[in-house]
C-alpha cells in the first residue's frame, strides 16, 4: 500500500485544489451578494474529483515514463518512482490507471447531475465532454505513441487545466452562468501551476535530453527555462490585484481582499532563491514551495473575499 501511496505522489495535490478552492470561493462572494445559497455539496463533490483526476495523472505518469524507460535515466528519482524502480509492475499500474479513470468519469458524473440537473441539461452535457477532456488530458501528458509531454506541450494543457478549467469550471458550476473577468485568477493558477511544472522539467532537464523528452525546459535551455520561471512567478499577483481592481475594492472601501498581497514578500524571496540555483537538481525543494504558495494564495483570496466582507 506505501507504494502506491508514494506513486500518488501526495505533494502535488495542493497544487490540484488551489483552482477548486479559487473559482469555488469566488463564486460563493458573488452568490452571497446576489442573495442565492452557496451548495457545499457541489464544492466537495468537486474537491473529490479533482484528487481523483490528480492520481489517475500522476500514476499515468508513473506508468507512461516507466514503460518509455525515461525515469531509469533519472538518477536522483528512479528509485522512488513506482514502476521504473520495480515497485509496482507495468500491469498493475496500467490497472490503476484503468480504474481511477473509471472512478474520475463517475466521479465527474455524481457532480454534473448535482450541479446541473435537471434545469441545466444542456451545461450538464457540455461540462461531461470537459470532464472527459480532463481524463484524456491526465493520461495523454505520457501514455501514448506521441504524448504532449513529450512534445513540449505540457505547460499549455497545465496552465490551461489547472488553471482556466478548475477555477473557471469550479465557478461555473455554482453561478450557472459566465464572467469573464474569472480568467484574471484563473490565469493566475495556471502561471502557479506552470511554474511548478517547468521546475520539474528543468530538475529533470538532463534525463529527459537523454530519453528525447522534449520538454519547453529542454527546448529553451536550462537558462532561458530561468528566466521563463521567474516570469511565471512574477505574474500572478498583478492577476490577482488586477481581478480586485476591477470588481471596485479600493472605491468601496473594503481592503480585506487585498491580502493575498501579503505573499508578494515570500514569493519575491522565493524567486531569488530559485535564481541562485545553476545545479538542476537543487530545484527539487521549490516544487512541494510553490505548489503550498499556490494554495495558500487561494485560501488567502477564499478569506479575503468571504469572511471578511
């Protein structure tokens, strides 16, 4: 049990709730002011599904870069991962990734008909294609004769998924209707979640050279892929503070939201610590740093906008 419990790799979940605690929470400060009631069974049927769609990822990982022999060149990690280490054999994880993308898909469907059914049948089918998309998405990023990952295509489909997907469909899926001003903190879950991504990736930048895993690290090089990260870092909050300025904090008078402003000073000295980095694998320790910077800046905007106002 302690084996698939590592392959679960339990450290990139926060980063998986960060964008259902966002759209959801924001969602539920727009519904309060609109006097409608806030369904905490969507939101924890929605928790739910995405710890779900996250294992079924990182063992379609497991099993996609052990069968492609990607993770025996990593040195530092082939003996923790599951398959390349033995641990668990190709079948058996080629089972688990079989049966969690069943328990996503009717996972996904309990919370559908929760949400949409039966006044909302035609979102209730739109949201069933995405959530199938989602599946596909979690088991493509490795399996496969030409897996995205392998592609270089990782950073868009996790900015896209972690980000617009779970908070602009976590906050769909309690206001019924479109925003789009929800894309200012959706983005900014994606960047986080990008960030986190291309970390690994650069960690990781010399084995996958060696297995032809063409990552955006691997293609931009080990310095540009700096500077990319600190980018990706830097933009986030100027979503936030942008998505506050836009919904008229500062001219009501309610500064509460703001403070998820008070990360700029962690997240400022985590980008300097990150720059001092030159060996790949001394950047392991950032990515349990900023999937928890991730979530907590979603609890912040949770806090800042409902308890407070």
């Amino acid at each position: 049990m302690k084996h698939w419990i590592h392959a679960a790799r339990l450290r990139t979940l926060p980063l998986s709730l960060s964008g259902i605690i966002m759209g959801s929470f924001i969602a539920r400060w727009r519904m309060a002011n609109e006097g409608k009631i806030w369904d905490w069974r969507i939101f924890a049927l929605a928790i739910l599904v995405t710890l779900l769609y996250q294992i079924l990822s990182n063992y379609a990982n497991d099993y996609g870069d052990g069968v492609k022999g990607t993770d025996n060149l990593r040195i530092n990690e082939a003996e923790t991962r599951a398959v390349a280490s033995g641990k668990i054999s190709h079948q058996q994880m080629k089972n688990a990734v079989l049966l969690f993308a069943i328990l996503s898909f009717l996972a996904t469907i309990v919370l559908l008909f929760v949400a949409f059914f039966s006044d909302f049948l035609q979102q209730f089918w739109i949201f069933v294609g995405l959530g199938v998309a989602c599946i596909l998405a979690a088991i493509g990023y490795t399996i496969g004769k030409k897996p995205y990952g392998y592609l270089g295509l990782g950073d868009i489909m996790v900015f896209f998924f972690f980000g617009w997907v779970s908070v602009g469909g976590s906050y769909f899926l309690f206001a019924k209707h479109w925003s789009w001003d929800i894309l200012l903190p959706a983005t900014a879950i994606g960047l986080m979640s990008a960030a986190v991504l291309n970390l690994n990736n650069m960690r990781d930048i010399e084995s996958d050279r060696q297995s032809g895993k063409k990552t955006l690290a691997l293609r931009l090089g080990f310095r540009y892929a700096m500077v990319y990260e600190i980018v990706l870092l830097m933009l986030p909050l100027i979503f936030l503070l942008a998505f506050l300025g836009y919904n008229g904090f500062l001219e009501m008078g309610k500064y509460y939201p703001f403070i998820v402003m008070v990360l700029f000073l962690p997240m400022t000295g985590l980008r300097r610590k990150i720059m001092k980095v030159s060996e790949p694998k001394e950047l392991d320790p950032f990515l349990k740093q900023v999937g928890i910077l991730t979530l907590v800046m979603a609890l912040l905007m949770a806090a800042g906008l409902n308890l407070f106002n």
